[in-house]
C-alpha cells in the first residue's frame, strides 16, 4: 500500500486553480475548443452527471485487473483501496483516463472507475462516482480500442479483427452506466480502425480513412490511408498512422478535413502513438532504437535515435520534447530535445513488453506483471522512484485514471 506522503503539496497549484474554478458562473465554462478538433456541444454538462461529485483536484487513482479479471482501485492521493468487481480474464486493456476497455473472451468488458476529468481547454473540472463494472461489449478475436478526449461526450471506436466489426459506443450513455452502441458495421476486413470524431468516427479499414456519423451513416470526405495502425486524438485533431506518415482529421466534424502529414525520410514507422492527454505531440516507438515525435499542431516529424532498443515511449509536453520511454531491459530512460537526460536500473521483472506505462503532467506508472506491483517515477527528478504501489490486484494490467 503507497504512504499518502504525496499529499497537496503535489497538486497544490492545481488544487486552487480548481477551487477557483468551481466557483466561477456556468458562463465562464464557454471558452474555446481545441484548433481543428470538433468541441462538445454546450449541453454536455461540462462532464457532470447525475450523482457524481465534483471535486477540487484530479481524483487520480490506479485501476488494476489481476490474471483472474479481480479489478481493484487504490487512491493515489490517499492511499485508499478498494474491489470492484470481477470480469473475464484480461487479454490487454485500454483507458481513455475514466473507463478500463478490457479485452476478454467476452469480448470488450467495461469498467467504469468513477473518476475523471473534463477538459475545457483553458480549465477543467475535476469528478469523482462509485466505480461499476458495466458490462461487456460482444465481439470475436483481438480489439482495436480508440478513445476520444471526454468521458461523458462523444464516443469510443472499437474493431474486432475476428470478425471485422466496427462499433461505435455512446460514452454519454457509459457515463450513466450503460452500454449503448451508435452503430456495428461488418467491413469485411481483418484490421482497421474506429477512430473518435466528434460524435461519430473515422473508420479506417481497406487503405480508405472515411468519416461516420453517430448513426453509421458515411459522409463523402475520405482519404487514402494504407496500413493504418495506430490512432490517437490531440489537441490539433485526430492522427491515424499510416505507411507513409498520418493523417490528421481536423475542421468541423460533419465536414472533416484530411490532412496528410508525410515522414520525410524512409525510416520505419512506429505501430502506435501515445502522449499526455490533450496534448498536441505524441511519440511512437519505430521498433528500432529510437521513436519519432509527431507535432500535430505543426505537422512536423522528427525522429530521436536513442541507440537501444525501447518498447514503449509518452510523449510528455511539447516545448522541451520531453519523452518518457520503456527500453528492452526494463529502464526507464527520459529524453528532452532528443538527448537523455535521466535513466533508472532495470525495474521490470519478465518481458518489458508486456509492462503497462502511463503518465501524466508530473509523474510516470510503469507496471511490473510478474512482481504485481507498480512504481512512481519522478521523471522530472532524474528518473526517482517516488515509490512502489502495492495495488489491491496484482495487475497484470492497470491504467491511470481520473486524468
């Protein structure tokens, strides 16, 4: 159990910031959305929903899912465990910082953690309710989960490779405790994609990005995408990976705009992307020794050679091109404007690949499977380890959530 030793002292900026906030008039709430991303409309409640508390900071905790499918949280402010419940047992498990989309052979289970953020752009408010476990989204073979940037607003995008669905969920209907798919579209396809876009999706599948509305129902903008892998929402719009680059989805969302962001030299490309929430870089992992960095906002390329192998890397903010990054012998290793600046002694024990890494503004949570533990890292303190969180499961996969 993790000592509740990080106390405001952490997020005390943050904290006021918030309880400021909460005090402004509901007027205040109306400010910009983020450049070229579609916003949420002016009746989604700013993130609140019926029976849920709004607090003054980010009620972070970690959700954990043990070999059994036993999901338990831990507070990461106080300390507090806590069941859930329990789901099938876990195949992998992705998180949009609210709900836990586990991949099991029921499918996509969800687990609703109860905690999270809405992101207003200029401020944010801060949500805490009982954590439930949902149900189960059905579907066959592995799933390609993509998450939009709300909680309570807009959709998540899943595509099950076994059969070749693409489904669309409502997150406002998650948010109150049920399951509601806006469409399931057979493609015919072994992989693609269904990518978060206003309240609809892009669904890549057969080289051919083209956008959905909640319904299902195609628009006429498309663009060639071939083998896209990998999607992630910024604050400059949506990228999907392709062979030869991404594709950035911008403009209003019953209008998109398809942008092609191409990489400018013959270098492999990454499988995936991650970053901090709401920011516009991200990092991927070339499965070579480096990772390249995407600017969204600049449609700009660059790559980092690192000289080891690594298999995760979050990019962390946009000015320094800080990156927190996993490599093949279980180290943690920080860069900034392409250089190392900080590295930690090997801390998983077993395949790296099979660690869960996640960040936010001030601190890392890299998983460690086999011992059932997971640490805290100061990356802006040379690496520290902060701590090591015993979480009430031993999580075979976990995620930050309340971010």
């Amino acid at each position: 159990m993790p000592s509740p030793h990080r106390t405001a002292t952490r997020h005390r900026v943050t904290a006021l910031l918030a309880t400021v906030l909460v005090l402004l008039t509901a007027s205040a709430c109306s400010g910009p959305t983020p450049a070229g991303a579609p916003g949420p409309s002016s009746t989604a409640g700013h993130g609140a929903v019926a029976g849920a508390e709004e607090v003054a900071e980010p009620p972070l905790m970690l959700l954990s899912v043990d070999e059994r499918g036993e999901v338990g949280l831990i507070d990461l402010l106080d300390g507090a465990a806590s069941a859930v419940g329990r789901i099938g047992a876990p195949r992998a498990l992705a998180s949009d910082g609210r709900y836990a989309f586990v991949t099991t052979d029921a499918g996509i289970e969800v687990v609703d953690s109860g905690a999270w953020t809405w992101d207003h752009v200029d401020h944010f408010h801060y949500y805490r309710a009982a954590p439930a476990i949902l149900g189960a989204v059905r579907g066959e073979g592995a799933a390609v989960v993509a998450t939009g940037p709300l909680a309570t607003a807009g959709s998540t995008g899943i595509f099950f490779e076994g059969s070749g669905e693409a489904v669309l969920l409502d997150n406002e209907a998650l948010s109150k405790g049920r399951i509601e798919e806006g469409f399931r579209l057979r493609t015919g396809a072994a992989r693609g994609i269904v990518a978060p876009w206003g309240e609809g999706a892009v669904i890549a599948v057969d080289r051919v990005l083209r956008y959905h509305d909640a319904s299902g129902t195609p628009s006429g903008a498309e663009a060639v995408c071939a083998d896209p892998a990998g999607s992630i929402t910024t604050r400059a719009g949506l990228a999907i990976g392709c062979a030869d680059g991404a594709v950035l989805v911008t403009g209003d969302a019953s209008a998109p705009v398809f942008e092609r962001i191409v990489f400018p030299d013959d270098g492999s490309r990454p499988a995936g992307y991650d970053g901090r929430k709401g920011r516009p870089t991200v990092a991927g992992v070339t499965g070579g020794d480096g990772f390249v960095l995407l600017d969204t906002r600049e449609r700009a390329w660059s790559r980092v050679a690192t000289g080891r192998p690594l298999v995760r890397a979050v990019a962390i903010d946009d000015e320094a091109g800080h990156v927190v990054a996993l490599d093949g012998e279980g180290r943690i290793r920080v860069y900034a404007d392409g250089a190392e600046i900080a590295a930690t002694a090997p801390l998983v024990v077993g395949d790296p690949g099979a660690a869960s890494l996640w960040a936010d503004a001030q601190r890392a949570y890299l998983g460690s499977p086999a011992e059932g533990v997971v640490r805290e890292i100061d990356y802006a303190d040379g690496a520290r380890i902060a701590r090591t969180i015993e979480t009430p499961t031993r999580p075979v996969f976990f995620a930050e959530v309340g971010r």
